[in-house]
C-alpha cells in the first residue's frame, strides 16, 4: 500500500513541447515516472488552418496553391491528388505528355521529402553531419524546381488539365545529373549513419508497431509497408502513368524504427528507378489541356488518392449544385493525422530519450497534421 | 474478391444498405445511421482474408437539407477497393454511435468532426477540445452558417 503512495506520488506531468527542439509545432502531454512514460496526450492544432474551409470560398483554380500548403515538403504531390479529384469530377482528360511531367515532378518532390526526413531523422539520433549533408543535396532538387517552376519550395507546377510549364532538355540534364548525385550519396549516407552502432542502437527493436497495430491505426505509406503490407498504391492502385513503370517498393516485417528508416532509403531509390524508365519516355505533345479560369463542375462527388512520401493522401470534393465554380466540401485525409494517433499508445513505457526517435521515424508533418 | 462481389456481400448482409454508384474501385452505399456499427463489427470480423483500414470519417453540412451526412471510408487493401458510407444525420438529431472501439483510428477524425461539426458521437471516451483555437473553439466552424471574415476576391 505504502509502496503504491510512494510510486503514485513520483509521478510528474508536464508537457512536452511545442517549443522542445526534438518537437515540431504540437505537443505531448507527458505523465512520467522518472524516465518512464506512463501516459501520452498529443496535442495538436498550433498551425491549424483551415485548408478545407478556405478552399469552399474559392474556385477550383483558386484553391490549387492552398493545397500545395498541406505540407510544404512534399509540395507535388500534394497537388496532384487535389487536381486529380477535380478532374475526375469535372471530367478531363489530361494529355499523356502532362501525365509524365507530373510524375518526373511528384518522383522528384518525393526525393526531396524524403531525403529531408532523411537528414531531420539523424540529427534527432545525433549524428549532425549527415543532417548538413542531406539537406545539402535538397539544393539540388530546390534549384531543379527552380528551374522547372520557378519557386523552390511551393512549387505549383501543377494545373488543371495538366502542367504549368513544359519540360526542356536542361531539366532533363539536371535531373540525369541527380540521379547520378544521389546514387553516389545514398552510399556514403547509408555508411554514416545505417552502419553507425549508436544509430543501430537506438532504432533496432525500438518503436515497434505490429502489423495489426499498423491496421488498426490506419497506416499507410512507408510506415505500413515496415510492418509488413504492401499498400503502395503506386502499384497497387496505379493512377496516373505509374502503370507504364516497374518498380518494387520495399516491405519489411520489423516494424521498428530501423525498417522505417530503411524503407524510406529504399523508395528514394525506387523513385529514382521511376525516373530513369520514365525521362527517355516522355511522349510528345501537348502538356496541357486547355481548361476555362472559371471552371464549371456538375454535382457530384469525387474522391482521388495520391501516394505521397509520407503515405495514402485523399482528396474528396463535393459540389451539389450543376456548373458550380466552387467546391462545396473538399475534405483533405492527410496520412499524418492518422500516423500520429499512434504516439499516445506506442510511447508508454518507452524512455524519455527514445521520445524523438520513435516520433520522428512516423515521419509526421505538424502541416498536414492540422491542416 | 472483386469490386461487384465486395459491394453484393455488403448489400446482402446489412439490412439499410442502399446502392448508390460505382466510381472506378470505390463504392458509395447508403445505410440508416442506426447500422454504422453494425458494419464496422461486420468489416472487423467478417473479412480475415484481407488487410483493411479505417481511411476516413468526415462530415458534409446541408442547411438547405436540414441535416448533414458523414462519410466512413474503409479501405480494402488486396482487394483494391474503397467503401464510401453514407450516413444522414438530421439536424434535430446531430448524434450518432462512436466506432472507436472496433476501430482505433476513428478515435481522431470523430473528435475532428464533433469539433468542427458539432457532432456528438456516442460513447467516444475524449470528446474534448483539439485543433480549434480558444476564440474558435464551440462555433463548428465547418458548418456552412460559420462564415469567413475576410473573404478572398471571388471571380467574377
């Protein structure tokens, strides 16, 4: 009895975060014993937005740059799910040049994120330099963009009914030029820090999520795939061209720390597997359709899903009234909402040290969190 | 198990189920909001031999309508499909039974939803405030009645 008095009252709270380095803008609500956390609270919403409120007063052209805002890492991507959905409502045909020019573009934002996360990832295990040399070879991706958008970071490349801008023989050299790049760093990446004991340390066996936790948390992307299902619906639901490539992302069965991370290393070398089959390709013609600024939608609902770095990104939209030029509701299911659930269930009985490591590996962006 | 067979097993099995449309791999079905659970402990038990998940659940406001519908999407993983369930909640009766114990990530998007919504799910265990700010907080400001300040310039 005296025993319980005593643990009970070792017991202190305190939040954790959102000003905490190891943190992005939210934060965890810590019950701790020592250093044993015995409850988690997540609290989210410090950059709580209101995408989907702010796109009803817009029209679907107007709305193009908010949901680039979701997240702005993975800035292609996230667009290319929202066009998808107004395309399949309002019923256009998108040319295949631009299907193409959309892919080597999501291939390259998804690098991109990943490669951030990449570097993010090691510097919350300690090893700073390879967070300086992975976001060191972001540049090169920031000026591709750049060069094909001319923004390095909201990239808005993509339109309605197609791409913004066509491709030219100097992007195709620069992103020849990355992939060599990367193939070189991946090796010198993967030596630093993947053959590094402290970073084996801290991630085998840490942080594992079963693949029936994986389910019942609705996993998806990279982070379901290291508990062993394949659901990149690159393949499994292809959209887009991805039928015309092959390509194998990886699945592991650990379900920890390490396979995430392993995963994510793997599907920057699947992306660039894609972009090597799919640059000699690119067909001529037109790289987009010709669609009205005010563009009129019947009622209707449509509902569009992208594979983003992070995982499965969905876009519904629903108009109810014949030849709207506003979206009525546009729901945005950001795969990081559902990730992040997770941190109140897998952190108990973790130590206070393993805090960023175990978050960080979920790969969870605060932006497309609250949206 | 394919889209047709996927949406006849549904059809067979719950009783309110209503076909609505197939959109390429994704089916839409209507039920009465009295039978959301009874498909939630359906889609746990009765579908061993495929991965599924809880994609979604999400709320659409219809003042004209005097009611709202809220959607639940299940995705079928091998089987390559979506389910859309379609719920009519009417405005008199903003209240409909919390899923979170068969599956744990409805947990966040019911809270999302009685939040921006305000509507209440029976049985949740921590309704409570979330993403909203405090000025905002308890004005559902999803609902269509909620209007933004500062609209931007609409197109002509």
């Amino acid at each position: 009895m005296t025993e319980n008095k005593e643990r009970s009252s070792s017991l202190v709270s305190f939040s954790y975060g959102p000003q905490h380095p190891g943190t992005h803008p939210y934060s965890l609500l810590l019950t701790v014993d020592g250093d044993r956390i015995e409850k988690v609270e997540a609290q989210i919403g410090y950059v709580h937005r209101g995408l989907a409120k702010q796109a009803e007063s817009r029209t679907f052209i107007q709305a193009l740059p908010i949901m680039e805002r979701s997240c702005f890492i993975d800035s292609v991507n996230h667009q290319f799910g929202y066009v998808m959905a107004v395309e399949k409502l309002a019923g256009i045909e998108v040319p295949e040049r631009a299907e193409y020019l959309r892919v080597i573009a999501a291939e390259l934002s998804r690098m991109n994120s990943l490669i951030s996360w990449f570097g993010g990832y090691a510097a919350e295990t300690g090893i700073n330099s390879a967070f300086m040399w992975a976001w060191k070879d972001r540049e090169m991706f920031l000026d591709l963009f750049g060069h094909l958008a001319g923004s390095r970071v909201s990239v808005m490349y993509l339109t309605i009914g197609g791409v913004r801008w066509d491709w030219n023989d100097k992007l195709t050299n620069l992103t020849w030029e990355i992939i060599d790049y990367m193939e070189e760093r991946l090796k010198i990446h993967k030596k630093l820090v993947m053959k590094n004991s402290i970073f084996k340390k801290r991630t085998k066996g840490v942080g594992v999520v079963s693949k029936e936790k994986a389910l019942e948390y609705a996993f998806t992307g990279p982070n379901l795939r290291a508990s062993g299902v394949q659901g990149d619906i690159r393949i499994l639901e292809p959209y887009s061209v991805y039928d015309h490539f092959k390509f194998t992302p990886k699945v592991m069965t650990e379900g920890d720390n390490w396979a995430r991370t392993m995963i994510r290393l793997h599907d920057i070398e699947t992306s660039m597997e894609i972009l090597k089959q799919a640059l000699p390709e690119i067909p001529e013609g037109e790289y987009k359709t010709k669609v009205p600024l005010k563009l009129r939608a019947n009622a209707g609902e449509a509902y569009a899903r992208v594979e983003l770095s992070r995982g499965v990104m969905g876009y519904y939209i629903r108009t109810v009234e014949d030849k709207s030029t506003k979206p009525y509701r546009v729901k945005i299911r950001g795969p990081s909402f559902s990730h992040f659930q997770i941190v109140e269930d897998i952190l108990v009985g973790t130590h206070m040290a393993d805090i960023p490591i175990i978050k960080g590996s979920l790969d969870v962006c605060p932006a497309d969190l609250d949206r | 198990m394919n889209v047709e067979e996927l949406k006849k097993k549904f059809l067979d099995n719950i009783k309110t189920a209503q076909e609505e449309k197939i959109q390429d791999n994704q089916i839409f079905i209507k039920i009465d909001k009295e039978d959301i659970k009874t498909v939630s402990k359906f889609i746990k038990e009765q579908f061993d031999d495929v991965n599924k998940i809880l994609e979604q659940v999400f709320a659409i406001d219809f003042p004209d309508r005097n009611e709202m519908e809220m959607i639940y999407t299940w995705w079928f993983i091998e089987y390559h499909a979506l389910v859309h369930f379609r719920v009519i909640l009417p405005y008199d009766d903003l209240k409909v039974v919390s899923i979170q114990d068969d599956w744990v990530a409805a947990n966040w998007h019911e809270r999302e939803t009685w939040e921006m919504f305000g509507i209440d799910f029976e049985g949740h265990p921590n309704l409570k405030q979330f993403l909203l700010s405090d000025e905002l907080f308890g004005k559902h400001p999803m609902r269509k009645s909620f209007k933004i300040e500062h609209n931007p310039e609409e197109a002509k």
